[in-house]
C-alpha cells in the first residue's frame, strides 16, 4: 500500500512523490501492460528479454568493481 503525507497543503510536492513512489514500483509499467491482451508467446519473447537486459545491467555492475 502507498501512502504519501502532504505538508502544509503542498500538493504539487506530494504528486511528484506519488509518481515517484509509482515508477520505483513499476506500477505504471504494469498499467500500460494491462492495456490490452497479450498473447503468451508475446509474454514469453518481452520476459525473455527483459532477463537479459537485468544480466547485461548486473554484468556491467560486476565489470565496475573489477
């Protein structure tokens, strides 16, 4: 659940905290997905590749500390 506390009725600053809270949370990642019908073999090729995007990113991590 998120919560988000406004101070002295500073909405503006607490919207921004809310997306922010949002897009950490791949909540609107997921919203855009939810869209419209995705057939399983599309589900299986954007998962596949989202894996190897996350071991390019933890490679490149691990190539920093060397």
């Amino acid at each position: 659940m998120v919560q988000i506390v406004v101070k002295d009725n500073n909405i503006d600053q607490a919207l921004r905290v809310l997306k922010k809270k949002m897009q950490r949370e791949g909540i609107f990642r997921e919203m855009k997905q939810r869209r419209a019908y995705e057939k399983p073999s599309e589900k299986r090729v954007r998962e596949q590749a989202e894996a190897a995007r996350r071991a390019r990113k933890l490679a490149r991590k691990r190539e920093d500390y060397l």
